[in-house]
C-alpha cells in the first residue's frame, strides 16, 4: 500500500526532475551564447567581445557543478519509495554525461575567442568571415536541436544530428583550405599564424558540432533502455 507520504516524495522528484530539465536547458543557452559570441568576435576582430566570452565561462562551470550536485542527489535516492523509475534514472544519469559535453562545448569556445587575440589587430578576408559565422549558427542550431530532443524524449529530433553534422564537417573543410591555400600569396610570419590558427578554429567548431551528436547519441537509451550502435565521432 502506497501512502499519502510516499506519494508526496514521489511527487516532489519529478517536480525536481522538471527544474532539472530547465536547468539543462539554461546550460545549452550559456553554450550556443559562447558559440554566437566568439564565432562574432573572431569575424569582427573584437577582442574585447572575445575576452567577454572567456570571462563568461565560469558562469557555464558553475552552472555544470550545480547540475551535477542535484544529479547526485537525485540518484542517491533513486532507490527509496520508488521515487524514481526506470527511465527517470537513465535520464539523470545520462544528465551528468550531457552537462560534460555542453561544458565542453563552452570550452571550445574560448579557445576560439582566444584566437582572436592571437590573430589581432589582423583582420580575416570576408571568405573566412562568412565561413565562420556559418559555423557558428549550424554549431549553435546543432547543441539547441540536441539538448531539446534529449529533454523531451524525442528519438526522431535527435535522428537528425548525424545527417545535420556533415554540413559542419563540410564547414571545417572548407575553412581549413581557406587557411592553408592562399594561391600567389606571399608566406611570412603572420601568413603562417593565420594559417595554423584557423586551422585550430575549424577543429574547434567540429569537435563542437560532435559534442551535440553525443548528445542526441543518448536519446534513444533514455527512451527505450536500449543501447543502439552510435556514431563514431574523431
């Protein structure tokens, strides 16, 4: 027999489990924001913006351990009165994997705003720019697609990252040879600068864009209990 306590226990950790998921969300919104702002202060040559987006991690840290704790605390009681089930515990487990890649994310970001220091006051030609404001908008598209399929539940939304990545692939290879050929252009000291420092943004922008693929990867495993065969990302 279930009492009125045990119901009101097992109503209060999904009501937590709902703040999860917005708290989850808030995370991936401090991560498309660093995407969006680096990938503007690389284009633009803004060191002040890009020293913004460094100084704007730790918020993304904090907010990573904050998750983590009330994951921790969830999963601690997982096993008295049944306040959790099943899936709920495959959700706040695959929480704490989901927070890592968003941080992660976050990371890969400030790398990219660091190169702008790096390549300052040199400005990049309007190819790159516009190559790097792509890549921008389809990593930050990618991480918002993900983290809502993975909080809703939603198998068919997170089928979509696999194919939604190769246009990010493409972008990485397309910035990589904007970098590395530069026909009839004379090699220096700030060509090759250039070159090894864009090449490093491209990885960036990649490794995020596998980031949100890791992401939608643990979907169906939170939906159904069954592990399915995952992308391999580099």
């Amino acid at each position: 027999m279930t009492t009125s306590w045990q119901h009101s226990r097992h109503d209060l950790s999904h009501a937590r489990l709902g703040d999860l998921r917005n708290e989850v969300v808030r995370l991936a919104s401090l991560a498309t924001s660093a995407i969006t702002a680096a990938s503007h202060a690389l284009a633009d040559a803004d060191v002040e913006d890009a020293n913004r987006v460094v100084a704007d991690d730790d918020a993304v840290d904090a907010q990573r351990h904050a998750i983590e704790d009330e994951c921790l605390v969830l999963l601690a009681g997982s096993g008295t009165n049944g306040r959790l089930d099943a899936h709920d515990v495959r959700f706040v487990g695959c929480t704490l994997r989901v927070v890592h890649e968003l941080e992660r994310t976050a990371d890969l970001m400030v790398n990219v705003a660091r190169s702008t220091a790096r390549l300052y006051p040199s400005e990049l030609d309007d190819a790159a720019r516009r190559i790097i404001l792509r890549l921008g908008r389809q990593c930050a598209l990618q991480i918002r697609v993900a983290v809502n399929a993975f909080v809703d539940g939603d198998p068919s939304a997170a089928d979509a990252l696999a194919d939604m990545d190769d246009t990010v692939d493409d972008l990485h290879d397309l910035l990589v040879r904007r970098a590395l050929v530069r026909p009839h252009e004379r090699i220096d000291d700030a060509t090759v600068l250039r070159a090894v420092q864009l090449t490093l943004v491209a990885r960036n922008y990649e490794r995020a864009g596998d980031h949100a693929v890791t992401i939608a990867d643990l979907v169906p495993f939170v939906v159904s209990g069954k592990r399915t065969r995952r992308r391999v990302v580099d």
